[in-house]
C-alpha cells in the first residue's frame, strides 16, 4: 500500500467554516487531483476513506464539506438544509468554488488536471460547477441527476459519467430521462450507468441511523460504481503512478 498522508483543511463557503479532508499520495511531485463530494447527510469517514483510496493511487483528494463540519443524521433536519440548496445553483457553485479553490491551493495539486467527483447532493455540486464552465477534466455523478438552468450545461468542458440505481425513487426514469437530454442537447460528452436491482445511495455503506425511505446498499454495485468511478478518473486524468 503506497504511503499517503492526511488533514483538515478549514475554508469558509456559504457562511459556514467548512472542514474539509485532504489526502495527499507519496512523493513531492504535482499530482492529478480529485474534489470529492459527499451524500445530503455530509461529509462522513466513508467519503475520508474514499479521498485516501484516491490518494493511494496517486491522486491528490478533497472530500469537501456540507455543513460546517456536520454530519446530518436526522433525515428532517438533511432535507431542511439540502431542499433549498439543491434549489439555488449559485449557492451550490459558491460551496463548489470554496472547496476548488481550496484544492487548487494545495502545492501538490497539477491545476490542470481536476476531476469532479460526486455523490447525491455532492454530485449536484459538481455538475454545477460544470455548467458554471469550470474547467475541469472530468464529472463524476452518483444519485445525483439534477438538471440544470436551460442551456447552461453547454458550457460544461469535459466528459460526464453519471450513475443511478434503476430502483431509486429519488432519482426515478423521469429525472434520469430529464437529465440526459439535458446533456445531449448540449453537446455533452456523457454517460448514464443504470445499477440494475439497486436503490437510492447504494454505494453507501450501512448507517445505523434513520434514513430516507428507498434508500438501501447494494455491496456488488456499490464496488462495480467505485471502479466506474476510477476507471473515469483514470481515462480523463491519464494514468496515476
């Protein structure tokens, strides 16, 4: 296992001190990097462990924060903050640009080498960011296929992987078909995987809190979405060694 290093990083966005996770791979050298955002609840160690992965292989990682440095368990009190904010695409490009920013600050971090990376709310985020004409050389989506303002997902620059639970009822046909006319309409180089069988937030392990009625696990399609996720990261950023 390659040697990777980790911390805390502080940055302020939508009025709130956000504490990030950065993990950083071996070595002194830029690196391809990752922003790496989390489900409604917030940033947890699943999405921690998931920027050390990143890391391991070779990328430098921000697991970026929702809430101020909290983690959501009361499905009331997540949907309360993530309802509006999913409403408000300004909002979520201004925590989107904190968080890149932050990243981009980072010595390590090859500036034009960035992937977005994102699951539910996290994954609206990053979309956001696109249709904001970021640059960036890839977008990665899980459960989070929200379209956007009419005509502005033109101005999204890079290839978009997105993936869904065929069995999600927060993300049903009708949204899945929404957004990908969306995207086809503007000429976006995009990708829609279905996980046959599997649920809203299936890539998330477990919790042993209360959560959100069609949420469920799938371990196989939660793995086989990991590698899509990486073999994404491996094609738009070129091989991390």
């Amino acid at each position: 296992m390659t040697t990777i290093t980790t911390r805390t990083v502080e940055y302020l966005a939508d009025g709130l001190t956000m504490i990030g996770h950065l993990a950083l791979p071996a070595g002194a050298d830029r690196r391809p990097a990752v922003l790496l955002g989390p489900e409604g609840m917030g940033l947890s160690d699943v999405e921690r462990r998931r920027a050390d992965a990143l890391a391991e292989l070779g990328y430098v990682a921000l697991a970026f924060d929702l809430h101020g440095g909290r983690y959501l368990d009361d499905p009331e009190e997540m949907l309360a903050r993530c309802m509006p904010l999913l409403a408000d695409p300004e909002r979520m490009r201004d925590i989107g640009h904190a968080a890149l920013d932050t990243l981009r600050a980072e010595p390590r971090t090859d500036r034009d080498r960035i992937a977005a990376v994102g699951y539910g709310t996290g994954g609206a985020i990053a979309l956001e960011l696109g249709r904001a004409g970021v640059d960036l050389r890839a977008i990665g989506t899980v459960n989070g296929l929200i379209t956007g303002r009419p005509g502005e997902a033109a101005r999204i620059r890079c290839p978009v992987w997105a993936g869904v639970g065929s069995e999600d009822p927060i993300m049903p046909p009708a949204q899945r078909e929404a957004f990908t006319a969306e995207m086809q309409a503007a000429g976006v180089d995009w990708r829609l995987m279905v996980y046959g069988g599997a649920l809203h937030a299936f890539h998330h392990p477990p919790v042993d809190h209360t959560t959100l009625p069609g949420v469920g696990h799938h371990p196989q399609h939660a793995q086989r979405a990991w590698h899509d996720v990486v073999d994404l990261l491996t094609e738009c950023l070129a091989s991390a060694e």
